[in-house]
C-alpha cells in the first residue's frame, strides 16, 4: 500500500510524468510474452473499451468485428444505431464470458505496471540517492524514499512470493487430480476383481452346501447301519453267552435231581423264547429297514429315470426348437435378401421413374416451349392477318370507288383513265398527227365501254386471291 502525504505526492506526480512519456511501443514485449488480450486498468483500459462507441468514430462506412475478431461488411450511416447497440451487446456478452480471466489479466498487467513503475522509481530514487550523497546533504526525504523502497521491495517479494506459492499449489493440485484419477482406476480394477472373486465364492459355497447334504445322508445311513449292526452283534453275543451259561449248566447240573433239570429246562426254553422273540424282532426290523431303503432306493430310481425322461424331453425340445430357430434364420435370410432385392429393384425402378419423369418434364418443358412459340407465331399471324383483312379491306374500298368513279364517268360520258406505271413510249413523247387529236370522242360501239374495268376487277381479284393463299399458307405451318 502506498503511504499518503508528501510521498503520495510525489508518487502520483512520477505517475503523472510517466503517462506523459510513456510511448505506445513500451508494453510491446509484455505483449508478446502475454498477448494483446491483457489490459491495465488503467486510463488506456478505459480509452480502449470505449474506442468502438459510435461517438468516437467517423461519419463514413466503417468496418465492425465480431467476437472472433472477423471483419463484417462495412455500415451506413442508416444503421448506425443498430450497429451501436450490436457493438454494445457483443461487449457486454464477451465481457461476461472473459470476467474471470479479464480480472486475473488485468491484475496481473496492474502487477506487471506497479513493478515496473516501482522500478523506475527505485532507479529515479537511486539516482537521487546518490546525487544526495555526493552532495552530503541527507534529510527526511531520503529516510522516507528508503522506507518507500523497502515496502516496494516487500510488496515485489510478497507477491513473488504469492506468483511462487499458486503455482506451486496449481502444480499440487493437478499431481493429486492424477493421484486420484489412478486411486480411482484401481480401485474400479479391485472392485471388478472383488466382483469376480465373490462370484467364483458363491460357486464354492453351493457347491459345499450340496457336498454337505450329501455327507450328511451318507452319515445317517451309515449311522442306523451300524446301530443295526451293533444290536445284532449285541443280541448274538447275549445268545452266545446264554448257550454258554446253558452248557456249563448242563454238566454241572447232577442227573440225579431231576427238580433241576425241570428248573434248567424250564429256564433254558424261556431264554430260547426271549432269543427267538429278539431274533423275530430284529427280522422284522431288519425287513421293514430293508423294505422302506428298497421303497426309498425304488422312489430315488424313479425320480431318477423321471428326470432321465424329463432331460430326455429337454433334450428333444431343445433339439426341435434349435431346428427351428436355424428354419426360422433361414426363412429370416431368405426373406431379408428378398427385402434387399426388392429394395434394390425398386431402388432401380424409382431410379428408372425418375430419369422417366425428368425425361418427360424435359419434353414437357420442350413442348410448352413450342407451344409458346407456335402461339407467339399463330399470334402473329393473326396479326399480320388483321392488317391484311384491313389492306384487303382498304384495297377493296379503294377498287369500289374507282370503279363508283369509273361508272360516273361512263354516265356523264367522259372517259377516265386509271395512272399506271407504263414505260414511255411514243404516246408520252407527244401526240401523233397520225391519231385522233380528239381522245374524247365516242369510242366504237362494237367494243367494250370500258376496257380498263375489266382490268382492274381481274387485278383486284388476283390480288385478293393471292393475300388469301399466304394467309392460308401460314396458318397451315
């Protein structure tokens, strides 16, 4: 921050000077590093944004740019209006799209203004500096530009420091967007691996489930056959020692007391009954353990060829429904390439209609055209037939009133002649002694009256008949 009183004085009077010299080419390398799109905030910045306002511009037609920079086609006076606002509204959207890096610019340029002009001041301040220690003439001032200097200096180094520390985080933060950006891959990587692994541990799991059930029934037959086998172990044991117990009784016994002999006997058919009881029971258990494991093992064949029967009949289902699935692509392709050959042969005869159809606008087009020309043509002959009907009629006119003047003439009996274009003769170098000096006297009764008449009704009558063939002519073309 600059410090007020006499030292912002002078700051402002340096800026001052330096807006004065300043040249136009002194950013030129600032511009070449960072480009023309950057601007200061300064009062440059200010003329620049308003340097395309219609009020600083010439009366005459002048070129306008578009946001991209393009030259569009040059104004009129008419439009100036429209191409006030126009410039208006494409700086109001281009400032809004390029706000954030217009400010970063702008500050950065205020930055790049204030070093340099702190440079300059520390130069100009140096100079100063020393023309005072030559002249050995110390004051407040020159405390107070070391102080100005120093807090320039820590005002550069803080915001070196700042430049140095963002980019630094920048680089920070673009190496962690990495790290992330790989933590994430092979985390997805785990998670399919996991995904896979917990697959292939469900398999087991079932797998030991049924494994287990298998065991299980194993263990329970094997469990009732040993019990089985140990009861009847148990009861051939219990009868063996019986046997044993009955024939060591049998010699011990003295044959003289017959009492005991009854006694023996008697205990000896009791045991017999019980071993036969134990042996009838363990028959029927063992028969009824036999013929519910047959009746199981006869269920469990059952089922067994049931499902056989029932794979069985997957198996020709799934066989019959293959046959028709490869029938049904067939039919599929077949009809697909009947498709396409129909596509393709009305594809050719839409083509065909078409060159068709272009053909006969072609001829259509032609004809209209010679129908246009032939009526352009029959109109005019029509007008060359009404002037003619009018010359005919003109004409006619003109023979009634010769032959209305040749008749007057014959009743009042003078005769008059009709001017033609004969070539000269004897008769218009002079009248002949030889002939009548008197033309006008009664011609021979024996001729006609009148030649002449007949002549110009011959003439007029050709020359009808003759307008009468060329009118005909042309409208026969």
């Amino acid at each position: 921050m600059l410090r007020s009183g006499p030292v912002g004085s002078l700051r402002e009077k340096d800026r001052g000077y330096r807006a004065a010299d300043m040249n136009p080419g002194e950013h030129s390398s600032y511009r070449r590093l960072f480009g023309a799109s950057v601007r200061s905030s300064s009062s440059g910045d200010s003329s620049s944004r308003f340097s395309g306002s219609p009020s600083a511009r010439s009366p005459g037609p002048q070129r306008r740019t578009g946001p991209s920079g393009g030259a569009f086609l040059p104004l009129t006076r008419t439009d100036s209006g429209h191409n006030a606002a126009l410039n208006h509204e494409l700086k109001l959207v281009r400032s809004n799209e390029k706000e954030q890096l217009q400010g970063l610019n702008d500050r950065f340029a205020v930055f790049i203004d204030k070093v340099r002009h702190l440079e300059q001041q520390n130069h100009s301040l140096q100079t100063e500096l020393v023309s005072l220690r030559q002249k050995q003439n110390e004051s407040r001032v020159n405390q107070v530009y070391k102080d100005q200097i120093q807090d320039l200096r820590d005002q550069v180094l803080t915001l070196n420091q700042d430049n140095s520390r963002l980019l630094v985080e920048v680089s920070n933060q673009e190496e962690e967007l990495k790290c992330v950006c790989l933590r994430l891959e092979q985390e997805q990587a785990l998670r399919v691996q996991a995904e896979l692994s917990l697959k292939s541990v469900a398999r087991d799991v079932d797998e030991a489930a049924a494994i287990r059930l298998n065991l299980e029934r194993s263990v329970e037959s094997l469990s009732d056959e040993i019990r089985f086998m140990t009861r009847l172990h148990q009861e051939e044991i219990q009868e063996l020692r019986c046997f044993m117990e009955a024939q060591q009784a049998s010699v011990e016994v003295d044959p003289p007391k017959p009492d005991l002999t009854s006694a023996l006997k008697e205990i000896r058919s009791q045991y017999e009954s019980v071993a036969a009881r134990n042996l009838q029971s363990a028959e029927d258990w063992y028969k009824s353990r036999f013929s519910s494991l047959s009746e199981q093992a006869s269920r469990s064949s059952e089922v067994a060829r049931a499902s056989r029967e029932e794979l069985g009949e997957f198996r020709r289902q799934l066989q019959n429904k293959t046959i028709e699935t490869e029938s049904l692509r067939a039919t599929n392709e077949s009809l697909e390439r009947q498709v396409t050959e129909m596509e393709e042969a009305h594809a050719a005869e839409v083509s065909a209609m078409q060159e068709t159809i272009s053909h006969l606008d072609t001829e259509i087009r032609n004809l209209k055209g010679k129908m246009a020309e032939h009526l352009r043509e029959h109109q005019d002959l029509l007008n060359v037939k009404m002037a003619l009907d009018i010359e005919i009629a003109a004409y006619r006119k003109l023979l009634e009133g010769e032959e209305t003047h040749f008749n007057c003439g014959l009743s009042f009996g003078v005769p008059l002649s009709l001017p033609q274009s004969r070539p000269p003769g004897p008769e218009s170098q002079g009248p002949d002694p030889r002939r009548d000096p008197d033309p006008r006297r009664d011609p021979d009764p024996r001729r006609d009256p009148d030649p002449r008449r007949d002549q110009g009704r011959s003439a007029k009558e050709a020359f009808e008949e003759e307008k009468e063939e060329e009118i005909f002519a042309q409208l026969s073309l």
